[in-house]
C-alpha cells in the first residue's frame, strides 16, 4: 500500500485525487487529507435538500459532489479526511466493518471509546465523530471518511438542511446525528496538522508498511484537470443529480401562489404555477431552465414579472 499526507487543503483538488487514483491506478492507497470551508454531499443526493446552498453561497462556501454514496457532510480544516484505495474480490468490495476498524482502533487505542453505529457511523458516547462511505469500481473500492476534530459546528448546523419539507424524490437522505469534536480528548494533539501526522504514523503501522509517495508532475495536471471539468463544474454538482419534483409557496402580486416543478437532470422539465395568470404564463417559461436561482431570476426579469428575490429562494 502507498500513502501521503495531502499537502493541499483545496477541497476540489483532494476529492480529484481520490477519483484519479480509484480509476487509473492498480495500487493501493491510504490518503490523508485537510479541507477548507466546504460542504460535501453524496452522489446520490439532491444539493438543495440536503443543503443550505444560498447561506453557503453567501459564506462563500462550495458545495462538491463525491463520487461515493451516503449523506451530506461538512469539512474546514477543523475535520480530518481519510481514504483507503483498496483491491477486492467482486462482490466483497463494500464492508463498512473491515474499513472503519483501523479508525476505530486507532481511537481506542487513544483513549476514546469509539464504535461503528448503524452502517457507517462512528460514535462515541452516542455522538457521531466521524461519516463514512464508498464507491466501488471494478475489483477496487474506494473507502472514505470524516474525523470531527475541531470543526465548527455551529457552521456545520447552518449549511446542513433539515427543512425541506418541498421535495419528494427516491434520492438518498442524509441521517442526521448529534455530533461532537474530539479535540481535548486526545491527548498531546492541539491542530488537525498533528493529528493528521499521528493517525497517519498508525495507518502505518496497522497496514504493515505503508510506501510513502509523492505525486508526479503528471498526476499533478490529471488531477488538476479533473478538478476543474468536474468538480467544479455545474454538470456534475447540479446536473448529475436525482431526479425530484419540488412544491411550495410563495407571494407575489400581493397574493399566494403555489408552484409546482419536476427536475430531471438539474433541469426544469415540468413547472405549474397556481393564484394567477401571470405566473401560470411564465411557468410554461420555466420548462428547460436550470434549476438555479440566477436561471429563473433572469427569466422571471425577462417576461417582466415583479417578484422579489426573497420568494424566488422559495422555488428551493
């Protein structure tokens, strides 16, 4: 097995490493890594449900798409990222047990009473400290995770969403846990710098000889790129999402209305607006616009429609 502590905290760029090496490599990998402000949702999830996106917006905080399954979750550089890269036989590549038990242990050994809880949790004294999920290509898996160390929780609280009341969709839901940070239990670790150096040293060990690597030139601009035409692209973060038809209210005109919209794609398929002409005209308007609120302001300003921007954040 081969393994580094990821020099870079660019959110975009470590989840391109994990996808790159997944896809294009034979080896075996334990990565880890720091991310700035970021929230990071489930391949399987639909971005609006699951997310405050306008606060994140507004904090200048991106919202990524992963490539593996499971929920919704946040990272700064209070929280410690793992990924191990590893070759199975077909049909036993996913088991959440064998690939947290080296976190677990890890913890436990430092005086943290730490279990697997449900699926993928791991908790302690019933508090979540640390998210786990995988994605499985060919005979490989790639196996990833959180570790709360010293993570601002109370931005955590404001960018996850548990509102969402609007949507029905058979996309994955994110399970919701009370979630505490391990900084101060473990003893002689003050940043997640350190803590990363010291989980690192016994992935090390655990894994019986890991061969520290660097990652080439070449690696660097493959990564880079699929950084940029990926992840940070609306095509993968909005477009590759579930499908999900949305209803609410809001005002305009100085009266009620109740809009109606199927999304496919991150795309408007089928929109009605009900309480009057106006909108029920410009609902027809609606139908191929992206489902983004730049898309439908300019719409809306377009057919001349007097709405304000506080109701348009209610076609979310």
């Amino acid at each position: 097995m081969s393994g580094t502590v990821l020099e870079t905290y660019d959110p975009f760029f470590n989840l391109a490493v994990e996808d790159y090496l997944l896809h294009n490599s034979n080896k075996e990998y334990c990565l880890i890594y720091i991310n700035d402000p970021s929230v990071v949702v489930g391949r399987h999830q639909v971005i609006y449900r699951e997310t405050n996106y306008f606060t994140a917006e507004k904090l200048n905080i991106p919202v990524i798409r992963r490539i593996s399954g499971g929920g919704t979750v946040y990272h700064d550089r209070g929280n410690l990222n793992y990924s191990f890269i590893i070759n199975s036989a077909k049909g036993m590549q996913v088991d959440f047990v064998r690939h947290t038990r080296p976190v677990i242990e890890f913890l436990n050994i430092n005086g943290i009473p730490a279990v697997l809880s449900g699926k993928s949790d791991i908790t302690v004294n019933g508090f979540k400290v640390s998210g786990n999920a995988e994605h499985v290509f060919r005979e490989r898996v790639l196996h990833h995770g959180t570790l709360l160390f010293d993570a601002s929780l109370e931005t955590m609280n404001s960018l996850l969403r548990g509102d969402a009341v609007g949507y029905s969709t058979k996309a994955i839901g994110s399970n919701r846990m009370q979630v505490m940070n391990l900084k101060g239990r473990i003893i002689n670790i003050e940043t997640t710098e350190e803590l990363a150096i010291k989980f690192f040293e016994f992935m090390k060990e655990y894994f019986q000889g890991i061969e520290e690597f660097v990652l080439t030139t070449d690696e660097i601009k493959e990564i880079s790129r699929l950084a940029e035409s990926k992840y940070r692209s609306w095509e993968w973060n909005q477009g590759f999402s579930p499908a999900y038809s949305f209803r609410d209210y809001f005002e305009a005109y100085e009266s009620p209305h109740v809009v109606n919209m199927f999304v496919k794609d991150g795309i408007i398929w089928k929109c009605t607006i009900e309480g009057s002409d106006i909108m029920a005209a410009v609902a027809k308007s609606l139908i191929g616009c992206r489902h983004m609120y730049d898309d439908i302001r300019n719409m809306f300003k377009a057919q001349g429609v007097m709405i304000n921007d506080s109701e348009i954040l209610k076609f979310f």
